[in-house]
C-alpha cells in the first residue's frame, strides 16, 4: 500500500441532539496540525471524508468509535461480518440504545451483579482486552468512556466511506483511503488528566510545541477537540507504517475489528500469524494464581512449567493468540473450579479462548467421573473438535507423554504408581488420541501429531514384557 500523504481523526459522538458541536475533526500532515473544528452533523462529516479522498485518495482517517462489536452478539443477530452488522445497526442500532435491549445498559458497570446476570459471555471484543488502559464495554450507553451509542451511530458512516471506497481495517485489504479505529486515550496515556484544562495545556505545551497559540487555547479549552488533535498529530507521525500494513489473519479480529494501537502502531505479527498482546502475560497471571501450588505428579516441579510448555509447543507450531492462552488454561476449568472457572475465562480473555479450554477438558464436574468413562467421552468428542481444539491437545498430549517418557527411564515401573490408571489403559488411552488425530485431515502428517505418534511407540515398546 501507498504510503499516505494526511491524515484525519475525528472524536466522534452518538449524542441524539447537539452532536454537531462534540464532534471535532482534526487533520495533521509532515508534523504539523492543518485543521481543528467542529459544527459538522455526523453525515456531514462522512461527507467531508468522502469528498477530501476525492480530492487526493492518499489519506487515513481514524475515528474514536467500536468499528464492531464482540463476535458472540453478531452471531446472536444473526450476522456473518462486521457490514452485515453495519446494515442492521444502522436500522435498528436507535432502538436497541432507547428501548435498553439486553445486553445494553446504561448506568454503573458490567461488574456489576445486575449487568453480569445477562452477560454469558465477554462484554469485551478481542482488541479491547489487549489494550492496557482497556476502553468501555460496547454496550455501555451512559457515562464515563461510553462507547456504545456512539458505536451505533456510526455504523452508518462506516457504510458510506465503505460505499465511497475506503478500506475499513481490518475487514478489507489495506489501501487508501483507509479508515481504522481509534482509542484517543492510547495516544497519551497516563501523561494527562484529560478532563482539566490545565493539565491539558501542560501537555500540549511539553509534548507538542509546534501548535500554534491559537490551536493550544482551542485544544486546552475541549476535551474532545484535544482528544482529536492529539489522535490526527500521532497518526502522522507513523504515516510510513501504514504502507507496511498487511491482511489481518485473526478470525477474530476479522469481525469484531480491532483497535490501531499507538504502542506497536502494527500488530507483532509473528511468521505463524500470532498477534501477541497483554493479554498473554495476564493469561499467565490468572494461570499461576489457579495453578502455582501444584506440583508435577511424583516430583517437585511447578506444575506451571507444563502449562508454559504446551503454550510454547502452540506458538511454535503456529497457533495464535487465543490459542496459546488456551495452552495455558487448558487445564484451569477441569482442575480449578470447572463451569466457574470456564464462565472467568470467557469475560477475561473471550469467547474463542473459553470454548478451546472447554474442548481441551474431560470433565467440569466435581468430584470427576471414573478414569475409563471420562476418557473415552473425551476421545469422541475429539472427533467433531475444532482445528484450535486439536492443537492445544496435541501439545498437551506431546508434551505429558514426553515427560512420561522421561520419568520411566529415570523412575522405572514405581512411576506408575503415581496414576489413576494402569500401564496399559495409558497407551489405550494415548493410541486412541492419536488415532482421532491421524484420521482429522487438520491434524493428519502434522509435526507435533508425528512426536506424538513416536512417544506412543516408544511408550508400547517400553510396556513390552
């Protein structure tokens, strides 16, 4: 992609009366801040894009609203992709806001007992649990950082650019003109109390001295004005990295969009197609708070070193994000607290990285089932499981015979008694597994089902009288 040549960034607002005047639109190009207004209606806006990418297409565009919402809702709407719910939001986003329909609300938090009772799932997309400060839920409508009514709104702005030909990223293949989301407060994070006009000027006096006097009483005297300023003066600054951009490979992000972080300016992409987060780190948080009193059976090492190890064994065989904190959750609802356990993971890291550890478990309940039972469920299930499902449990499975393996040469047959089941339910157990594996066209010939396959022959012959 061409690299642009301005940038635009718009604090958006989905007030119903008077948006015209919390509406800034700034625009920066070479370091310096071109433009800073306001008066525009939210279709007036959508105009001045579309007519300045006519003027000269070599332009992004950044706006301060969710460009989507959490991957779960659009299912429960009965939407494949983020336009599908564009068209809807535009239609009936109104109603949803003003009749307060399940799962929007207007007052306190998510936390709260009142608005976690109809949230099954994560109130939070993918992109807003990577980001450290994290912004609202989308579906709040009332109060600090809301975002949701503002997100309605835009659905139908997101249209029109679309119509006008923009590229909306991460949905289309990067090209200009492209708009991408925004989270202002990313820009300068920590650096400024944004809602005292002081602090503001502070800021813009320290950190941006090229404004002119006039710019700095408008930017000291809005919020929203600075929020726009600052977003469009960032922006610019990484004009050059937008020409790098590539195709977004995450699912995930595909429909529920994602945030463009001034941290990395690009997702850390890794040759898999990984995008590494905070949210790895607080996933190995939770996994020690749930798991560091355990132990390796028979042995003193921290059962945590397992968990790192099928995580580590994921990435290195291509998994992604959601799937690497799966590795490391894979056994956190089957050990630490099942369904309860399960229903923290989906709201901390999301639906996709909880449906992989439910599929990665034998059993929720406590206390479990008999040996035999669970693990013959557990191996039919594996037939129908999905792709992310399959790759941690390779991981898992490789890695535990691998340490199997090694306790044998060095233990002999007393390792056994360590064990629910016996020697040979074992190698039924782990033969059976890498049966259903070898037969899935996903996992057939793959690497780690190959050291998978070598450990159940080198576990057979070790059986041998």
């Amino acid at each position: 992609m061409e690299q642009p040549q301005r940038v635009f960034a718009v604090d958006w607002s989905g007030a119903r009366e008077g948006a015209e005047r919390r509406i800034w639109v700034a625009e920066a190009a070479d370091g310096q801040l071109l433009r800073i207004e306001n008066g525009r209606t939210r279709d007036a806006v959508a105009a001045l894009l579309v007519a300045e990418a006519e003027r000269d297409p070599r332009l992004v565009v950044g706006i301060d609203f969710a460009f989507s919402f959490p991957f779960w809702f659009l299912r429960a709407k009965s939407c494949g992709s983020a336009d599908e719910f564009w068209r809807l939001a535009a239609r009936e986003g109104s109603r949803w806001s003003e009749e307060l329909e399940p799962p929007f609300f207007r007052k306190g938090s998510w936390n709260d007992e009142w608005n976690r009772a109809f949230f099954e799932h994560s109130p939070y997309r993918k992109t807003e649990l990577e980001l450290s400060p994290r912004p609202e839920t989308v579906f709040k409508l009332v109060g600090p950082r809301q975002v949701g009514k503002a997100s309605l709104a835009g659905c139908r702005t997101l249209l029109t650019l679309r119509n006008a030909g923009f590229s909306i990223w991460p949905f289309d293949p990067p090209g200009l003109p492209l708009a991408v989301e925004i989270y202002p407060r990313l820009f300068y994070g920590s650096k400024v109390r944004k809602g005292d006009p002081v602090a503001r000027r502070g800021f813009l006096e320290g950190e941006l001295p090229a404004l002119e006097a006039g710019q700095v009483e408008t930017l000291a005297g809005s919020d929203d004005a600075f929020d726009a300023a600052v977003a469009a003066l960032s922006l610019d600054r990484t004009r050059e990295r937008f020409a790098e951009m590539e195709r977004e490979v995450d699912p995930v992000f595909q429909v529920e969009g994602r945030i463009w972080s001034p941290e990395t300016q690009l997702p850390l992409t890794l040759r898999s197609g990984a995008a590494l987060s905070r949210r790895l780190p607080e996933a190995f948080a939770l996994t020690v708070e749930l798991h560091g009193r355990q132990t390796r059976k028979g042995s003193g090492t921290p059962y945590v070193s397992h968990l790192l190890a099928v995580s580590a064994l994921v990435l290195e065989h291509g998994g992604d994000e959601d799937e690497a904190i799966a590795g490391l959750l894979h056994d956190a609802a089957e050990d630490q607290g099942g369904a309860t356990t399960l229903a923290t993971i989906d709201r901390r890291f999301g639906h996709r990285v909880a449906e992989i550890v439910r599929g990665c478990s034998d059993a929720l309940e406590t206390p479990k089932p008999p040996w035999q039972g669970r693990k013959e469920g557990f191996i039919e299930r594996l037939s129908s499981a999905s792709a992310s499902v399959l790759l941690v449990v390779m991981a898992d499975k490789v890695h535990n015979l691998s340490n199997l393996l090694d306790d044998l040469d060095r233990d002999g047959s007393r390792v056994w008694r360590r064990f629910r089941a016996t020697p040979e339910q074992t190698l039924w157990y782990y033969s059976r597994v890498s049966a259903v594996l070898d037969a899935r066209p996903e996992t057939s010939g793959h690497p780690l089902l190959e050291r998978l396959q070598a450990g159940v022959a080198a576990l057979g012959e070790r059986l041998q009288p």
